[in-house]
C-alpha cells in the first residue's frame, strides 16, 4: 500500500463501515410492550368437548424490535404466571398449584423470537420459542391484525397487534385430566400494545 495514501484511504474505509452500521442500527425500531394494554389469554377444553375455559394473564412485559427495511425484528417476552386468572377465583386457585402451571416452582412464562416474517410492509409471523413449566419448544405466532398510530396521549408511536397460536399442552408438562378425556389442544390468543422509543 501507498503510504501516502495508505492512511486516508483506511480512514475512508473505516468512515464507510461506520456508516454502515449506523444505518443499520438506526433501521431497527424498539418497542416497549404497555402492561395495561396486553393481555395473552388462551381457551382450553373442558370435559372432551362440553365447553372451553378461558383465562388470561395480567401482568406482562418485554420489548420487540422491528427491523422495516429488512422485514425482520425480535421479540421477547416475560409473562407472570402467577397473575393467571379464571374470572373464577377456585379455578384460579387449582390452577396455579402443581397439578397445572405450578407457578411456585415456575412464576415465569417466557416467549423469546429472533424472526418475524413480513408480508409487504406488515409483520404477519413469529417464529418463536416457548418456554412454559421449564420446557421451551417452538410455537409460531400468526400475526392477524397489526396497525401503528401516533399515540395521542403518549406523544409516541405506539404499534398494536393480535396474535394466535396453538400447541398441545402436554409437550409442557400440562397433563391434567387429559387422561380423563380432555382435550389437550390449546388456543393462545394475545393482544399487545407497544410504545416506540426514543432512538439512543
């Protein structure tokens, strides 16, 4: 190499990775899930059929990025198991006990993504792992709606979705009276906000 030269042009190079990396930082959005608007619930057979149960968390938190440019993003996800509630305080009771989630030995329900699948300009799939009871498997996200607005109170773009999934509870040690001719297929159904946040 040149050593006129040498040296502005490794600068040049350096300047231009740089920029690079800027960019594509500055591509990715964060986003802070809004607890008081975000409830995962999910419906569970009772009886082999008689009706379905449906409970929901209450206290959930975690971040997701969106990536825009390169139809991508992450998510990661914190659910408190023992916020589960039945609307039914006995079921509620019998359900966080160890013959169900045992949330004792397991208060925390987590859901953690690397991919988000985009079709056009909309996210419509997490590809993600759940992790449930101490067991993680993975459980894609069907994205059904999505819609970004600036919040009017929160003076933020604020992003909203819902999302569906299903799995057998059994794969996560959920067993319950499945031997007694319950059905073991579980619907999750989640409904999330998410607040933009500032770039660094």
């Amino acid at each position: 190499m040149n050593l006129k030269y040498g040296k502005p042009l490794a600068a040049a190079l350096l300047s231009v990775g740089l920029l690079s990396a800027g960019s594509a930082l500055a591509a990715v959005d964060t986003y802070i899930v809004d607890p008081s608007h975000t409830f995962p619930s999910f419906e569970a057979d009772h009886m082999g059929g008689l009706s379905l149960w449906r409970g929901q968390f209450e206290k959930t938190k975690g971040t997701v990025t969106l990536d825009r440019a390169n139809k991508t993003g992450t998510v990661d996800i914190e659910i408190d198991a023992t916020s589960l509630d039945f609307g039914h305080a006995k079921m509620n009771e019998h359900a966080k006990n160890v013959d169900m989630f045992d949330v004792e030995a397991h208060p925390t329900i987590t859901y953690k993504a690397n991919r988000i699948r985009f079709e056009g300009d909309k996210p419509v799939e997490v590809l993600g792992d759940l992790t449930l009871k101490g067991i993680t498997k993975p459980v894609p996200l069907k994205i059904e709606t999505f819609k970004c607005i600036m919040h009017p109170m929160k003076k933020a773009e604020v992003c909203g979705a819902n999302a569906v999934a299903e799995f057998k509870r059994t794969e996560f040690d959920l067993d319950y009276a499945v031997d007694r001719g319950f059905f073991p297929e579980v619907k999750v159904l989640i409904a999330i906000e998410a607040v933009k946040q500032p770039k660094p």
